[in-house]
C-alpha cells in the first residue's frame, strides 16, 4: 500500500521534500506495519510492531512518528523510532488548526465516528500535498484519546482508495476517484476535500466541536486516560458521545480556563451531555485552586458561567450554584457566616430549594430572628428584614408577619406611621420586600381600602409609592396613585375626565371587567353616581352589561327612566338594563322603549302586539316626558309603515282614536311627507280596498273617547291625503271603492261613504 508524505527532511530542516509515502496498517494476529516507501529508487523501509510494541509507543506514535526524517536499514545503532517534535509538533499543530478552521469540526467528529462504528465509513482526505493528508492525520491523533491512537490506521497518499483498507485515505488531485459523485460523497466515503471539491455533508457533535475550538484557541488539548490511574479507568470505558473518552464534559476545563465556554452552549446540550457537563463543572469548584484560569480567578469564572446558565436554564444551573456557594461558605469566618449566606444567595443563581438547604445548613434560622425583632421599635427590623430578604426565606411566618404590619402602617392615616414603614423599605432595599407589601397593599379593592390607598398617594409618602410602580403592581394601587395625581392641585380633573384619564392606566386604554369598572367608579364617585349628563357617556365608554355585571346598574337607570333623547343608543341602555334587577316600573319602561323600536323596525305586527303596547304603557305609568314622546314616535312611524287594513281594525283604531298628542303629531307629521303623499298619490288609485280603508280609518268621529287630537289630525288627513286620491278617480274606481266598503264595512258605512265622495265634488 503506498502512501505520500514529504521525505528527505534532515534534522531541523526546513520541509519534507521530496515524495515519500507513509501507511500505517493492522495486521490479522494484532501486530502493526508502518511503511515507508520513498521515491526516486531508494526503496520500502518497514517496522513491524508487536501488539505489546504498538502499546509502548503510544505517547510517541503515530503523532510524531510521522516526523521521520529517513527509515534508517535494519541494524544501524541509531535505529529507533524518532522522537517528537518537528513538522508534528503542538505549535505546528496550533497553526494547522487555525489555517483550516472551518474543516477542523467536521474532520474530528468523522474520527471520532470510526470507533463508534468499525464497520463504517472511511475518511478520504484529498490535498494537493501529501504533507497536508499527513498534518491532518497527526492533528487526529494529537486530539484522540491516547489508548485509541493505535487503533487509527491511515495512508497519506493513494493512487487507488478503492483498494486502500486503512481508516482515514490521502489522495491527491490524480487519484482515481470522483470526487464530485454524490453517492460517493453521502453513501461510500465521508470525504473531506481540501481541493475545491464539495466534500460530504459537514457532521459534528460536541466533541469534535470543543476540541476544535480548543486548538484554533491555542489552547491544551486534554485527552482522556491522559495520567496515572485516570488513564487505566478509562481505558476500557464504553465509547460514544455521551460517555467515556469522548464525553465533551472532559473538555469542560480546559474550555473553562481559556474562556471558551459560554451558558447558552451549555443549556443547549442534549439532556446528559448538558447535565455531566455540569456535573464536571461542580468537580471544579473543588480543585479548580491547582488549576488556575487564563487570565482571572477560576471561581469568579465558574460564578460568571454558572449565572451565564442559569439565564437560559435555571434548574440545570442550580447543582453549579448550590457547589460555588458551599464552597464560599465554608471558607466563611464563623462571624460571617450569615453575611456570606446572603451574599451568596444574592450574587448565585440558587432556586428556592437549593437557597432553603443552605440556610439549613449555614445561616441558622433567620426568619426567627425575624420575628423576635418584630417585638421592638419597626427600625428594628431593618437588618433582620435585609438578612431574609438576602437568603430568601420568604416563606416564613416572620416574614408574613413584618409585611402585613408594613403594609397596614402604610395604609394608615397618619402620616409618622406611614413615613416609618417607608423609611424601613428603603433601608432595607429589597425590590422583592417591596414587591411583596405593594401586593398586600393593594390586594383588596373594597371603598374603604381604596380610600386609603388614595390618601397614601396624595401624602408625602407619594412620591415613595410612583417611584416604586410599575406595570405588574396591584391595580387598584395604580388606579389609586393616578387618581390622586390627576385629580390633585394642578390638574383637579373630576367625573368623566378623571375616569377617561385613568383609562390610559389600563392596557388597550379600555375597561373591559367588573372588578375594574367598579374600582374606577369607586374612586371617581366615592358618594354615589355621575352627574345625570354624564350617564350616557359612561354607558357608551364601560357598556350597560358590564356596569350591571359590577353591581351599577341601579346608577344608570335614569338612562331608560329620564334620558335626555329616545333613539338607538337609548334603546340599546334599555334592552341591557332588563338584564338587570329593576323595580316594575323600571321594567316595564324599558320593555316599553324595547318594543316600540321593534314596531319601528317593522318586525313585530302593530294588531298583535298593541294590547301588550297598552300594558306596558299602564305599568310604566307615569311615563317622562321623553320617553313619552319617543315611544309616541317609534309607534308613529309603526302606524305610517302599516297597512290601512290593520289600522282600521281593532284594538289599533281604538288605540288611535284615543291618542294623544305624543303619538298623533309625529303620525301626521310623517303622513304628510311629501314622499309619502307622492307614494299613496301613485298607489292608492289602482287599490280601491286601500282607499276605503283609510276613509274608514279617518272618517268623521265623535263621541266618547274620541280625542279632540285625533279628529283634528284625522280630518286634516283625509282632506289632504284621501280628498285628492278620490277626486281623481274614474266610475270605474270609484265603483270599486264603493264595493270595497260595503264588503268590508257594510250599508252604513258605504252611505257615509257616498255621501263624503258627493261633498267633495260640491266643494
């Protein structure tokens, strides 16, 4: 098998020139066969290692094996395996990694793949020099474990890969193989091609990713079994990319202490990989002393990495954290313990449990000293505060305690108690204490408390309370601090303002629940409701449902009772005011105004539903006039839409003739309509049963009952209306007319009938 390395190189020379090629093979019984053939007729030099041979070379082969210079003949005294240094040194190495950055990854993660899988893939290694092939083989070796670089067998220069057995094959650019063949590429070879080819699809994992960046960095490439007893552990471990040799955790170090390593890489990990990872980063905490980090303290390292971690997982960071704040602690001074106990819970990233633990074993029983320190003066408790705070013992009665007193001594009235609690908050300066009393602050909404909360935010301790908001504190404490500002000396907004004010203190800017809605309507009317004037707008801002669903709808009941109009708007209030609990002359106004609109719109009959037209009217009774007036003219434009049939019938004609003015107005206003009058002028010729039933409808009546508005506005209408209509009829129309009411409405009618046609041809 031939393979092409530089030869010709002497001691110290400046290249491997010349064409010699290199192999390195197993032999069936375990032995191995390094050969040498060199060019220009000087022949095959070989060394034939015994398998004890092979292992007793591993420190010095294949790595810097490669580096010789001349195969001496069998029998020269000075015959040896050469020493390391030269071509296939560490600096060498370094400045190969670095001038072939991008490729370094993927060729060690293939390496690496040939012990996971014996039976795979080989590397093809093409390079215009065959120093190149031999550079990348020494890179592998210098990389792998030490016990499996005996195992890695190559050949730096073949003419034909097919025929090559070795693990990793060089060619150059001769070579009979198609480098651009992509079944070659993804299925026969993992090729790695250094000659402008496309190489096969690049594969890495974490290994070969971390010791790549550990050479391009310059920085000591630790390998497993490496040293004494380690090296006898790990020599029969299990291979593979979560464990063993190859386990990225074994680089962790050597990362760590260039400044390689970052939280984000660490959390991405796959679930072992992340957690054995930091599982050798707790071993550091412990013996990072004897390693000392490039460039700063290794503990302030592991600290920066552990909160580094901790920002993209919190639980994986916590074995790390809990590690780094044993360690500090039990460096601690006795008299110090509990200030170290805080300053670690504060600077690492411990999760509850871990912080619960340490204060178990270190900083005693805080919250008790606590609460022992609630008996004394409140400026008492600003140390013992601060320590629990520190460790995070918020979950103790002591802390309950102190914060519920703070809390109630800021919602007092008198201003030393109030100016005491906030002179203990910021001597203490915990964010999380003061989140923790803003909460029980405001955590209940009633009047009374929301009256407190108001003067707290009106006092001198104001400005404590606006400096210490922000959009996830309570909002009835945020409502009662911009009520206060806003309606304080300099701005004095009240009513309506004040409430569109506060809205912008609400996401959207927009009341959308109860328990908001009753908050505001709290504190901008602390002594009842808006000013009547102000009701529409509040109805139209919060919705009617929702003003019920707070419990304020007794307030708005004026809107159906006494609006200021009757329109849509107002009969949209009344239809959600029924949902409410109403008195029955509240109710039956608003099914009132309900109803006439639906008569107005056409979808109910005006004969079906005046009877219950009627009722209402009777319960709703007294009736403003508004309402009065607009139910008269919803009904209006009912009557005016309806056909003269149903008009002159009962119970309507009853109805009609019994009216008042709120009704009879707008119905002849409507009816005299200049579009209307053109409309029947079109229509009522060519329907004689029409004709008499608007004559029956608006023929002379008087009698009992019969309003004085009716007979006024009915004989305007059928002078105005119906005069005109028949004056222009035909014999023929008008003899259809004539049938029409004697059919309809019988002999009397019909000589009354004759007679009103008759006057109208008189006059």
């Amino acid at each position: 098998m031939e393979l092409a390395v530089g030869a010709g190189c002497g001691p110290g020379g400046g290249g491997l020139g010349g064409e010699a090629r290199f192999s390195f093979s197993r032999l069936p019984d375990g032995a191995s066969l390094l050969c040498r053939t060199v060019d220009a007729g000087r022949g095959v030099r070989a060394i034939h290692l015994t398998e004890p041979e092979t292992a007793l070379f591993v420190e010095q082969w294949p790595v810097t094996l490669l580096a010789a210079h001349v195969v001496r003949d069998a029998g020269d005294p000075d015959d040896e395996l050469p020493g390391s240094g030269g071509y296939f040194g560490r600096e060498e190495l370094v400045g190969f990694a670095r001038a072939h950055e991008p490729r370094v990854a993927p060729f060690l993660a293939d390496v690496r793949r040939l012990f996971d899988d014996p039976a795979g893939r080989q590397l093809v290694v093409a390079e215009e020099s065959p120093d190149t092939v031999a550079r990348w083989i020494a890179l592998a070796c210098a990389s792998l474990p030490p016990a499996y670089v005996p195992s890695l067998t190559f050949t730096t220069r073949a003419a034909d890969p097919g025929r090559a057995p070795q693990h990793i094959v060089g060619i150059g650019p001769d070579a009979a193989f198609d480098r651009f063949d992509d079944t070659v590429l993804d299925h026969l070879y993992r090729v790695h091609d250094g000659l402008d080819g496309p190489g096969s699809p690049p594969l890495t994992d974490t290994w070969a990713t971390w010791t790549a960046r550990l050479w391009t960095a310059g920085a000591p490439v630790p390998r497993a079994g490496d040293g004494g007893a380690e090296a006898g552990e790990e020599d029969g471990a299990e291979l593979g990319p979560e464990g063993g040799p190859f386990a990225p955790s074994r680089l962790v170090p050597a990362l760590l202490h260039a400044g390689l390593l970052s939280g984000a890489e660490v959390a991405g990990l796959p679930g072992d990989q992340a957690r054995q990872t930091v599982d050798a980063l707790v071993a550091m905490v412990w013996t990072v002393a004897s390693v000392p980090a490039s460039g700063g303290d290794p503990l302030l390292a592991l600290t920066a990495l552990c909160r580094d971690i901790a920002r993209h997982a919190p639980d994986l960071a916590a074995p790390l954290a809990l590690a780094l704040a044993r360690h500090r602690l039990g460096a601690a001074e006795p008299q110090d313990l509990v200030g170290e106990l805080a300053a670690a819970c504060a600077e690492l990233p411990l999760g509850a449990d871990a912080a619960r633990v340490l204060r178990a074993e270190y900083g005693g029983d805080v919250d008790e000293e606590l609460r022992r320190a609630l008996r004394d003066p409140m400026e008492a408790w600003v140390e013992p505060l601060r320590l629990v705070a520190a460790v995070g013992a918020d979950d103790g009665r002591g802390l309950d305690a102190a914060t519920n007193r703070l809390s109630r001594a800021l919602r007092d009235v008198d201003d030393t108690t109030r100016a005491r609690a906030v002179r203990v908050l910021d001597a203490v300066g915990d964010a999380s204490l003061t989140r923790r009393v803003l909460g029980l602050l405001g955590g209940e909404s009633s009047l009374g408390r929301l009256n407190l909360l108001r003067g707290l935010a009106a006092s001198a301790q104001g400005d404590w309370l606006r400096r210490n908001l922000d959009e996830n504190s309570p909002l009835p404490l945020r409502l009662a601090e911009a009520t206060a500002r806003w309606s304080g000396p300099g701005n004095g907004l009240r009513g309506i303002a004040l409430f569109a004010k506060l809205t912008e203190v609400l996401r959207g800017h927009r009341v959308t629940d109860a328990a908001t809605l009753a908050q505001m309507w709290r504190l901008v009317w602390p002594g009842g409701a808006p000013e009547p004037a102000e009701l529409p707008w509040v109805a139209r801002t919060c919705t009617v449902r929702l003003l019920i669903e707070a419990g304020l709808g007794r307030h708005m009941r004026a809107l159906v009772t006494a609006p200021d109009r009757v329109d849509r708007e107002t009969v949209t209030f009344a239809r959600d005011m029924l949902h409410d609990r109403l008195n029955r002359q509240e109710r039956a106004t608003a099914q009132l105004l309900v109803l006439a609109q639906e008569l107005a719109d056409q979808r109910l009959s005006v004969r079906q539903e005046v009877p219950k037209l009627q009722a209402l009217m009777v319960d709703a009774a007294p009736l403003g006039h508004t309402v009065r007036h607009g139910v008269g003219a919803l009904v209006a434009r009912a009557l005016v839409h309806a056909e003269a049939d149903q008009l002159a019938r009962q119970p309507v004609f009853r109805h009609l003739i019994h009216a008042g003015p709120e009704l009879l107005l707008p119905y002849r206003q409507l009816m005299l309509d200049e579009a209307k009058q053109d409309q029947l002028a079109r229509d009522l010729p060519v329907r004689p049963h029409e004709v008499g039933a608007y004559y029956f409808l608006w023929r002379p009546l008087s009698g009992p009952g019969v309003s004085h508005d009716w007979r006024r506005v009915s004989e305007e209408l059928l002078r105005e209306i119906l005069g005109p209509v028949v004056a222009g009829l035909d014999e023929e129309a008008l003899s259809g007319v004539a049938n029409a009411v004697l059919d309809v409405q019988g002999e009397e009618r019909l000589k009354e009938w004759n007679a009103w046609r008759d006057s109208l041809r008189g006059g």
